[in-house]
C-alpha cells in the first residue's frame, strides 16, 4: 500500500478489465483509511475509510472524515469533505464533517456555535440515491445567484434537517436554541447576498437615464459623415457623444466594455482629434434611448460636411454664452495644442486647448463655407497670408456677425474673430446712455445729430466702443427717415438697416495703398449719390482722409474715428504725421464739429467687491485723497477670487485662476467741441496752449459728473469714486496716479 493510495485517479469501467480491477482495488484489497466506497455499491459505509476524489456523472456527497476531539482542520480535510464536481471552498459544515464534540468549539472566534450530531445512515442514504440534500424550493431566490450561496443554504437546511433527527438527550446542555442558530445561518446568507451585487468596471459611472446626458452631437451616427463608424451590431451597445468642441464622452454596455473592440473605437476617436472625456456604462435600452433623442435627428439633418464646421459653431456658442466680445485662436508651431481665449469685460482667458489638425480643420472648413459673399479676402484659409472677412452665424436665437481677421505669426498664426450683432429684424442698438456717459457728455452727442457739415472724431483703442457709437449716433438722428444716409466699412459690421451700407472687401495679396484707393474711389461715388449723412469706419491715409474733409466742407454731416489716444492727439494726427491735411481746414470752425477719445473699463460685481482702503498701499490712498480731491470710503477694488455672481466657470486665466470679480463694462470719455481760442492755438500748432485752454474750462471737482474740461482719466477717477470701477486699474492700464497732470480750473484751483 502506497502513500498515495488513497487518492490515486480512478478509471471508467469502459476501459477494459483492468481498469475495472484497478478501480476496485482500493474496496476489495486495501483496509486503510485512505479507501473509500465504490459509487453506486450499496454497501456500509465504513467511517474509516479517507475519501477519494472520484470521476463520475452524477454529484456524490463525500463521507466525513474522522478525527480526534479538539484537532484543528486542515486543507486536506476540507478538501477531502468537499464535494468532488464542486471543489469551491465551504467551511459551513466543517464542524459536522470533522465530528468535533459539540461541548467543545473548535475556534475562539464562534464560541457559542456547537454543531448537532450528524446521522450517517441518512447521509450514505441520500449520496447512493444521488439526490442533493435539498431541493431548489427550499433555497431563497436571492441566494440562486451564486453556487457558494446555493450551497451554504443547502447545507445549512441539510444540517436543520438533521437536527431533528438527533435524540433529545443527544443535545449537550450548553447547546443554543435552534432559533439562535437559524439566525446565525439567516446573517450569513445576507453577507453572502450583498456580496453578490453587481459591480461596475472600476472607475466607470453608470448612467442611468439618456436624459441625464448632455450633448451637443453624436459621433457614431450611421452616415457618411459620422466622426466614429461602428457596426450596426455595436451601436446596439455603444454610443459616443461630443459634449464640446474635441471632447467626447463615451456610453457603452458592461459586456462591450469587456469586449476587443472597445479599445479599438476608444482609439479611433483619438485619431479624429477627440479626448475622450469620461466613460460611462449604461444598459442597452439607455443608449438605443440616446441615439433616439430629437436632439440628434434634428442635428444629423444637417448637412455638416464635416465635424469641423461644428467644431467652430461650439466655439461661437461658447464664446456667445459667456458674453465674450473677441476669439483668438493662437496656433503655435512650438505647442501641441491650439490655445483658444475669450475676451469677457476687457480680459483674455483661456477657454480651451484643442487639437493643431482640429482647428487647421475647423477655420479652413469656416471660411470656406461660412463666410458672406464678397466679404472675404480669398477664396480659402491661408495661414501664412492676412486675410479679413465676415461672417453670418446663428447662435441659439440670436445672429451673429462675426468679422474674421487673421495674420501670420513667427513659429505659427492668430486668427481675431469679433463678435458684432448681426440680427437685421430684431435690431439691438446699444445707445449712449447705456453705455455709461454722464449728462453732460449726453448733452454733446445729442448736440451732434443736429449740424450740417462737419465731421464728428472718435478716437481710442482696439476693442473701445467706437464703431457701437458711431452707430448709435446715426440711428439718434430724429429726421433719419428724411434723411439719405450712407455708411463705408471695410468692412461692414453691424447691421444698419435704416441707412445704405457699402462693405468693402479686401483681397490676401492688395497692399494697403490699393485698399486706400478702392475706399476713395467709393467715396468719391457717394459724392455724387445725394447723400445727407455719411459714415465712414476709419481714416486711414491720406486720400480718404482729403475726401472726408471734402465731405465735411461741403455741407454733408460725417462721423468717422481715428486711432488716436487723446482727443489733442487727433488733431495732432489730422494736421501731421500721414493724414497731412491743410492746416487752415484743421483750424476751421467749419471742419470739426467734436472729438473724442474714449475706453471701456471692466464694472465691479456689486456682489463682492471689496473695500479700497483694506486692499491698496496706503500712499496710494493718500495720493487719491490729497492729490485729487476724492473721497476714498466709497471706493472699492475687486475681488481675484469672485463669487456665484460673477464667477465664469469655465474660463482661467493662464495661471490657472477662474474669471470672476466683474460684470460687464462701462465707458470713460473725454468729449468737447472745439472753440475759437482752442483753434487759434491749434493753427499755431501749440498743442499745449490748445490743451490748457480745453482742460482749463473745468468748473467742479472729480468727484462730480460734470465731465466739462474733464479728460477720460479724470472721468474714471469719477466712477472710481462712486465705487464701480476699481482705482487700480487707472493706475496699471491708463496712468501712474503720481504721474498725472492736473490743470487748474476756470478759476485756477485745485483740487485739495
């Protein structure tokens, strides 16, 4: 008799005799306790024979195995007590199956759990009829998921079962109450039942509902021009959506997700340029529901010809949504993404980082596709060439004019997209008023509408205001609808239905003398059409500034603007430098009605601004109060951190920061009118006679709005006194305060 006796491999009887022989063997020749009974024999069973594992057809029941009163279990035994055709681990009968005394625990951890005595008869009974212990009736639905549960509910009714078997006397006196132990077995099942939820992949939420899922478009789309395409079969179990412009996020079932062509769509959306922002699970009724939504029939009607248009229809909506006055797409050779800002209230943040190929794709498809008819310098996109053009876009229920301006760059290009209004019908005119001007600044533009002849500057920086005022003046005209009024852009850029406007477009390869010489030649043609009001964009050179000035001097009204950054600088710049115009027409009463020069200001949040005096140096509060006269305790600054009122999520500054302290902008302005001993000095070209005399027709301080003889720095200081503009930026973005000239007032004070 070998070691290894007991559990030598058993062969069928259908090998031949001796197989039948060697499988007899271990029955007939051996006494051990290694031997154990032949299936099916029906004979006693002997206790002492060590169980075999056995190859059979049917489930046997294993015997128990003998051992000694307090002897600890071992893996052999367990297995050993296993069932052979399920060899999973189960220690719920393993006080049974070892025979242990029940007045004696095996372990410290149970000490209260004593096992009844096991009645062998009824065991070799149910094993040689092949019948389990109990049947599926008896064991509870929520345990029939798991073949562990299956069998510790089995057992565990097989081990109640027997109990009542067991004589009364057999039972120990410190044996618990068979209620205490049904309890025991019922806690173990509900361990075992909350065990057994369903779990997700790690990582992944479940999306429970196609309605919780916001989305602009989807990518798996049967079609020709769908992003991702998939098979039929998979769409049945994927769906991948575009939440923003080269951001997708993607919805799959738990068996998908687990499948070989997963990963494989995962990298084809890299390879179109889209992140792959989240991934969710979902049932297959939740993503049939997804590609169902009205939302995508009514997007995939039309006619994309590619994802790149809606690429930059996102952007535009976006930059709509947040308010934004300017996009700049900044491409860089030297960078792996594109970075795209807005400009909301007079700063720059970072909205987005998007792929190079993406935006190549996005601005060539728009401007090839996108742009208005003889707006365009060029027929496509050229990033290596200066190219403006215009475009129409819709944007959720509003339209919007978009004046596309694009420039090659060293190591890369800019394109300056300018959101304008675009709606004809519903026009939205932004007048003076609104905008931020004091009585007596109202009082002059008012005066304005009202000249024959003339022409009226606006001067000031990019982005300023010039062109909204410059329309609002001429939608101000009390007679318009008697009026002819004409106006020349290049080009144009707010709808203006009440007047003839001429756009004029510019070719990728016309220098800027031809483009001059087209826009003369417009205005010529216009001197001969009857005009009675006349609005020019800009003064560029020489020539269109010789016809406005023909223009003005012959009785026709004309507004324009000039870059400039004063309102002396514009006569500086009309009677010098490139303009060049005669001296005597400069210093004509006739010639210039006012000038202008003016800038935005970002508007504090009411909400949470915070107090000047806790946040600036004192010797800045000192200057503001010895030096102009101001009252500082109404002042206040704003706040980097922001709060729910102002706070843009969405857009960071490029250290990281979220926009927010400021709700809109206010305009700071200088305006005058020009008079007889203001011209005197300016013929003589003593411009700094001429500024004395304009700034020394002050008669209040700074704290009041009486903005006459008052520069576009005094008339900040003013709104910074009444706590809406922060005093900060007056120093950082127009002039040191200890830098600032002041001038004396008519009656030669100062401010103290």
């Amino acid at each position: 008799m070998s070691l290894f006796n007991g559990i030598e491999k058993d062969e069928p009887s259908s090998r031949g005799i001796l197989g039948r022989l060697r499988a007899l063997r271990a029955g007939f020749t051996d006494e051990s306790p290694a031997s154990m009974p032949i299936a099916g024999a029906g004979r006693k069973e002997d206790t002492d024979r060590e169980p075999r594992f056995v190859r059979r057809d049917k489930p046997l029941k294993a015997e128990s195995v003998d051992t000694k009163p307090g002897q600890p279990m071992t893996l052999g035994m367990r297995l050993r007590m296993g069932d052979v055709t399920d060899v999973e681990a189960n220690d719920s009968d393993a006080h049974e199956a070892a025979g242990v005394d029940p007045a004696q625990p095996e372990a410290p951890r149970h000490p209260a759990r004593v096992e009844p005595t096991i009645d062998h008869a009824a065991e070799a009974q149910r094993a040689a009829e092949n019948v389990p212990g109990t049947t599926q009736a008896d064991v509870p639905e929520s345990a029939m998921a798991s073949p562990v549960m299956r069998r510790n509910t089995a057992e565990s009714d097989e081990s109640r079962g027997e109990a009542h078997d067991v004589a009364p006397q057999a039972m120990p006196p410190t044996q618990p109450a068979e209620g205490m132990h049904e309890a025991h077995e019922v806690h173990a099942q509900a361990d075992v039942v909350s065990q057994q939820a369903e779990f997700l992949p790690s990582g992944l939420r479940q999306l429970v509902a196609a309605d919780a899922l916001g989305f602009k478009r989807i990518l798996s789309e049967r079609g020709q021009d769908a992003t991702l395409r998939i098979t039929d079969a998979a769409r049945r179990e994927f769906v991948a959506v575009e939440v923003q412009a080269g951001m997708a996020i993607v919805i799959t079932t738990r068996t998908f997700h687990e499948s070989a062509l997963y990963p494989t769509y995962v990298k084809d959306l890299e390879r179109a340029d889209i992140k792959v922002h989240e991934e969710m699970i979902a049932t297959d009724a939740v993503i049939a529901a997804i590609y169902a939504t009205e939302r995508n029939r009514s997007a995939a009607i039309l006619p994309e010809s590619s994802r790149a248009i809606g690429t930059f229809r996102d952007v535009a909506e976006a930059a709509h949504a947040y308010g934004a006055g300017d996009i700049h797409f900044e491409y860089r050779d030297f960078n792996d993404d594109v970075e795209v800002r807005f400009r909301v209230n007079g700063d720059l943040y970072t909205y987005r980082k998007l792929p190079k190929a993406l935006v190549r794709r996005a601005l060539s498809a728009a401007y090839q596709d996108l742009v208005a008819r003889n707006t365009n310098s060029g027929e496509t996109f050229q990033p290596t060439a200066s190219q403006s053009a215009m475009i129409p876009l819709v944007v959720h229920s509003d339209i919007v004019n978009i004046r596309w301006q694009s420039s090659p760059l060293v190591g890369g290009f800019d394109v300056g997209l300018r959101l304008l209004d675009g709606n004809f019908r519903n026009l939205k005119v932004l007048m003076p008023e609104q905008m931020g001007l004091q009585t007596s600044q109202l009082r002059i533009v008012q005066a304005l509408g009202n000249v024959s002849g003339g022409v009226t500057v606006f001067t000031g920086e990019t982005g300023s205001a010039k062109s909204t005022l410059l329309r609002a003046m001429s939608f101000m005209l009390a007679s318009r609808d008697l009026r002819k009024q004409f106006a020349v852009n290049e080009p144009s850029e707010y709808p203006q239905p009440w007047l003839s406007d001429i756009s004029i477009p510019r070719r990728p390869d016309e220098t800027d003398e031809e483009a001059n010489r087209k826009c003369a030649e417009v205005i010529r043609t216009l001197m001969r059409m009857d005009p009675d009001d006349v609005t020019v964009g800009e003064i560029r050179d020489r020539v269109v500034a010789g016809l406005v000035a023909e223009l003005a001097l012959t009785g026709h009204p004309v507004r324009t603007t000039l870059h400039a950054d004063s309102a002396i600088g514009a006569f500086m710049r009309l009677a010098g430098g490139r303009l060049q115009l005669p001296m005597d027409e400069v210093s004509s009463e006739k010639f210039i009605n006012a000038v202008a020069n003016q800038k935005l200001i970002p508007l504090l949040c009411p909400h949470c601004k915070v107090p000047a005096r806790d946040v600036m140096p004192a010797a800045q509060i000192e200057t503001l109060e010895r030096k102009f006269g101001l009252d500082t305790s109404k002042m206040a600054c704003r706040d980097e951190a922001g709060c729910e009122h102002c706070r843009l999520k969405g857009l960071f500054t490029r250290a990281g920061k979220v926009a927010a302290g400021t709700k809109g902008q206010t305009l700071a302005m200088e305006i005058f009118r020009p008079t007889l001993e203001f011209l005197d000095r300016v013929a003589e070209r003593d411009w700094r006679g001429a500024e004395s005399v304009w700034r020394s027709a002050r008669t209040t301080g700074f704290d009041t709005d009486d903005m006459t003889g008052k520069t576009i720095y005094e008339h900040a200081l003013f709104k910074a006194s009444q706590g809406i503009i922060d005093p900060r930026f007056i120093d950082t973005a127009m002039r040191p305060f200890d830098e600032y000239r002041i001038f004396a007032d008519r009656d030669g004070r100062l401010p103290s």
